[in-house]
C-alpha cells in the first residue's frame, strides 16, 4: 500500500505541525463558531487538504464525506454551476454540506465571479474549503470573503521524526542510519507526503535505509561527488572535473538538478569562506552557477554548456 496514503492523518492529533491552525479549527468546531469559507494556502504536502477533510469529518461527526472538486481539471463555469446546484440541497445524512475545492487558484475568471456569489450568500448549513498552492491568483473579492489560514513548510526535524516512526512501523531487522531520513527530508523541500513518497521508493530499493541506498533509490548525487567536482575546480584539475562529470552523466543523472544542487552545497558548505576569507574566489563560484544555471534552463542536453562554463571558469582563478 502506498505508504502516503497509509500514514495520512485521520485527525488533527496526528498532523504534523500547523499546530496554531488546528488550535483555530478545533475551537471553532468545538464552540460552533464554523465560518461558511475557508482558504487553505500553503506548498505542496504540508497538509491542507488533510486539515480540510479532518475539519469536515469534525464538523459532521464522521458522517457522510465532504464533496472534493479538482480545480485543476475541472475550473470551467459549468463545474461551479453544478456545484451551486448540489449547495441548495441538504445533506440527509450529515450536519453540514461541505465543499473542499483543490487547487482553486485553477478556476477561470467565469468560475470565480460565479463562486463568489455563493460565498456571498451561502446556503445554510454549507462550508466551503478552498485549497491553493498559488494565493496570489486567487481573486480579491474572493479573498474578503473567506478565513485565510497559511500552511507553512514542515521542518525537517519534524519530518525525520514522522519517517522513522513511519519506518519502523514498517520494517523490521533491518539497517538504518539517521544520515538518511535526514536526505529524504531535505529533498522534500517541507513536504510531509513528498518525504513519505521518497521514503517509500527508498524501500521499494532495500529495506537497509543507508545513505548509498538512499542516493541510488532517489537517483540524488551524493555530497561526496559535489565535493569533487568543488575541489577539482579550486585546484585546476580540468582533466578529473571532466572525468567527475561524465560519471554523472553516464549514470543519468540530470545536469539541471546537479547545477541547482551544486550551488546549495557550495553556499552551504562554504558559507565561512565566502563571508570570510577567499571570499572573491567562493562568491565568483556562485556566480558562475547562477549564470550556468540561467543559461541551461530550457536546454535538453545541458553538460557540454557545463563543462565550458566550468572549464572556463578554472582558466579564470
């Protein structure tokens, strides 16, 4: 089974962080102070639409099951028409009628300007929750009428510790070490769900979660090998760099990541060199990754770009 869908929270205990929001909803829920529309904003897999069906499922007492609505595929004004149709019913079986609209920001402006005259006047017993990674598309009359909550990213200690609990539940006699819940969970850029999908290819590999594996499974380059390639340019070894960036190459992976992830690594790994000393060398480094990085954006084959740029580079120090 997927082991996101598996571990996806069933109530707001078992979230991980937004803790101030959930505090909100459940006082809300708790003192029958519901609002008729929500906007839930926040990046990919920090739980939004999780909160929304945790809210309805509260506010309904496990009855029934909200309406959900992907906006991205369905954003015309017929879609918003049905539902303004399906809003006039009762539920029969549940308190409330609740609408959980995924991707909003996806409407057309029809859609919109025919969603805000049911916000405006929503029919009893009726919530609807919109979910948006994109808030600055959504409409501004749009925005005056619902409760804005902000999602934010996961830290990753929060999801190291939601992996390994996730882990050992799932695997047992096995190899692990904390080196490796720590790449998946700086991979998944503050998504929980992005993180456990990771995992879950990791074991898919191997059930021995060990940073090689990890780097394998996930087809990632490893620090030792942004390592080399940073040390063979400071040291002027053209003819190891080459040899660095074909291994790469030949084992798939993309120069477009590699770029990216060289220029994190150097930032991060480097920081005390760049504020300090050899600053002009590490800052023109950086430099030069954020130009190659421009320059190989909608290239399809961008390594002969990155070796010239590199090598040129190396002429230069």
């Amino acid at each position: 089974m997927n082991l996101a869908l598996k571990y996806r929270p069933k109530t707001f205990n078992d979230m991980v962080a937004q803790e101030e929001i959930i505090d909100i909803l459940t006082y809300q829920v708790n003192n029958k102070s519901t609002k008729n529309s929500y906007l839930f904003v926040g990046a990919s897999g920090c739980g939004k639409t999780t909160a929304a069906r945790i809210l309805a499922d509260m506010l309904n007492n496990g009855k029934g099951s909200p309406i959900e609505i992907d906006a991205a595929s369905n954003n015309g004004v017929d879609n918003i028409r049905s539902i303004i149709e399906q809003a006039n019913f009762r539920s029969i079986i549940s308190e409330y009628k609740i609408f959980i609209i995924d991707e909003c920001h996806m409407l057309s402006n029809g859609a919109w300007n025919a969603l805000l005259k049911l916000l405006e006047e929503p029919p009893l017993k009726t919530v609807f929750i919109l979910c948006t990674t994109e808030p600055q598309k959504v409409i501004p009359t749009v925005l005056s009428r619902v409760q804005r909550f902000d999602f934010t990213k996961i830290p990753d200690i929060k999801i190291i510790e939601r992996l390994k609990y996730i882990y050992e539940k799932e695997v047992s006699n096995a190899q692990y070490d904390n080196k490796s819940f720590e790449i998946i969970a700086k991979n998944s850029q503050g998504g929980l769900r992005t993180a456990i999908s990771l995992l879950d290819k990791c074991l898919d590999f191997s059930p021995n979660l060990i940073v090689n594996n990890v780097y394998m499974a996930l087809n990632l380059i490893s620090e030792d090998n942004l390592s080399n390639v940073v040390d063979y340019i400071f040291n002027k070894k053209e003819e190891e760099l080459l040899k660095e960036l074909d291994v790469l190459y030949n084992n798939g992976y993309d120069f477009k990541v590699f770029i990216k992830d060289l220029i994190k690594f150097s930032l991060e790994k480097y920081k005390e060199n760049i504020i300090n000393e050899n600053r002009v060398k590490y800052l023109g480094l950086i430099n030069c990754l954020l130009n190659i990085n421009n320059e190989i954006k909608y290239d399809n084959d961008p390594k002969i770009i990155v070796e010239c740029e590199l090598l040129l580079f190396i002429k230069n120090i």
